[in-house]
C-alpha cells in the first residue's frame, strides 16, 4: 500500500466514521484496555496490531459490542454506540466478518447468500416472495458470489467447500449486508500462503468505498492493504501511522523482541 490518502481509487476522508475515546476495560483489577483514543477514517482500511496479550481481541470485542467498556465511549459518525446491542450494529452499516459459523453448511451457496440479502437492510421476507423479486434475488445473490470467485457455484453445498473458499463465500454474506464499516477478526488465520493471496485480493476489492478496521497478523498483508496501522502494546497505543512509519519505529520493534510475529 503506498502512502497518502487515495486508495484504489477512493479518496480516504479526513473524517472519521468510527471513534474511541478514552476506551477503558478492566476484567477485576485487570485493565487489558487503557485509555485508548482511536480513530477510523471514512474509507480507510486500518490494521490493529501488536503482540500477544496486547489487547487486540478485547479492542475488537467493544467495538462489536461483545464486551461492554468499564470507561469511555465508542462513536460511529458521531452517534455514542457503547452501550448499542451487537445485533444492531447491522442495521447502522457495522458487520464483523469471518465468524466462520456464519456460514450454513447443509445450504448451498445461493442459498446462503440469499438468506444473508434476505436478513439485509431489514428488507422483510415477504417482498422476496413475488416471483420478479425472488429472480432479483437470485440474480444478486449470483453476481456477488462471482465477486468472491465463485461464480457459477451456486448449487454446491457450503459444507463441502474448502477453508479458504468457505471465507470467500463468508465475504459474499457480508457484502450482501452492504456494510459500511467491516470489521475483520484475523481474516488470515488458518489459511494457506495461495489462499492468503486469494482473500487479501477479495478484500482489497470489498474495501472499495468502505471502512475497514482489521486486526491481523500477517504483516505481509497488512503492509500491503491496511493505509493505517495502529499498534497496541499492553493495552495502550504505543504507535500509529503507515507501516513504513510504524516498523521502522523502535518503540514497535521492543514490542515484538523475541516473538515469533515480529513485524
Ligand atoms: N475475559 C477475560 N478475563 C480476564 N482477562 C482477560 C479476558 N480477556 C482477555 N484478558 C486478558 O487481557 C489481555 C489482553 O488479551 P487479548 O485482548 O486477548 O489480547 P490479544 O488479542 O492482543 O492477544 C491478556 O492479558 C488477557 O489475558
Ligand atoms: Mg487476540
């Protein structure tokens, strides 16, 4: 990723869509979040890095709303949503992706990308069942699976595709939802170096004129879509900025000294 504001195409806005502020979560007298002041500019792809125990999973987790902070806020365009419900982060344009469970594995895969648009934008199911509107359906549901590469493999059961390819049809139900802001959970893990080529082109494609905050640890990947990249060390912000910025810092290097994913 090179450096500046424009990204593929898409300027990069100086405003931010998502912000914390003064983001604190203490487990008993623990605080594995402290004060953290964050923000996700509108269109930009931010990483969240650092190393194990940094903080990371518990950040992400308040942001979608899985934990409830002890102290400070979390504002999505401007709107306080620390205390929203995650099952209504949808409906304001915020989906958290590879949950793997998400995909239903006895469905195919139209199957699976219908019920995703189904359950989006909170289209109810009733007008699906005209027959023009269940062709559009199908039609959606078909050009978003070629998005993912998997194009013309609707009929195929979900439950048989391969890992990487099960990811690529997890992208495709959550690009269904037309999100505004996704949140990616380590979309790496677990995958092959082809498969890991695969998806980061997938997501580079999806984060065309959307918001992307990412916690991931191949740094191959982050350096290469992430325009932003904050680094979180015992529950604090300890750099921010590019990845030439951040990996050449020396307080970032000390963090990661003798660990197996260094950056
Ligand atoms: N539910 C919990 N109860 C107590 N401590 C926790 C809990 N979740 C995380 N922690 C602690 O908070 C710190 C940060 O953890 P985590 O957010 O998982 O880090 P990371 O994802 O960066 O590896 C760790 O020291 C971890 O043991
Ligand atoms: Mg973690």
């Amino acid at each position: 990723m090179s450096p500046g504001r424009e990204r593929g195409g898409c300027q990069v806005s100086d405003e931010s869509i998502l912000e914390t502020r003064g983001l604190t979560k203490a487990f008993g007298g623990f605080t594995a979040i402290k004060d953290v002041d964050l923000k996700v500019r509108r269109h930009g792809f931010h990483a969240l890095i650092g190393p194990n125990g940094a903080g990371k999973s518990t950040f992400f987790n308040l942001i979608t709303r899985f934990l409830t902070p002890t102290e400070g806020t979390i504002l999505y365009k401007g709107q306080d949503i620390s205390r929203v419900k995650a099952a209504r982060l949808p409906d304001l344009g915020i989906l958290r992706s590879f949950q793997i469970s998400a995909v239903f594995p006895r469905l195919t895969l139209l199957e699976n990308v219908r019920l995703a648009l189904q359950h989006g934008k909170g289209v109810s199911y009733r007008f699906w069942q005209n027959e023009t509107s269940l062709n559009e359906l199908n039609d959606r549901a078909e050009s978003l699976l070629a998005d993912v590469g998997l194009g013309g493999r609707g009929a195929e059961p979900a439950g048989t595709l391969p890992y990487g390819s099960k990811r690529a049809l997890e992208l495709a139900t959550t690009l269904a939802f037309e999100p505004e802001l996704m949140l990616l959970d380590e979309p790496m893990a677990g995958l092959g170096t082809e498969d890991i080529g695969r998806i980061a082109d997938l997501l580079e494609k999806a984060s065309h004129g959307r918001t992307i905050l990412m916690v991931e640890h191949n740094m191959h990947v982050v350096a290469r879509l992430c325009d932003r990249i904050t680094v979180l060390a015992r529950g604090e912000v300890l750099a921010e900025g590019t990845y030439a910025e951040v990996s050449s810092d020396p307080r970032v290097i000390e963090s990661y000294v003798g660990r197996s994913d260094a950056a």
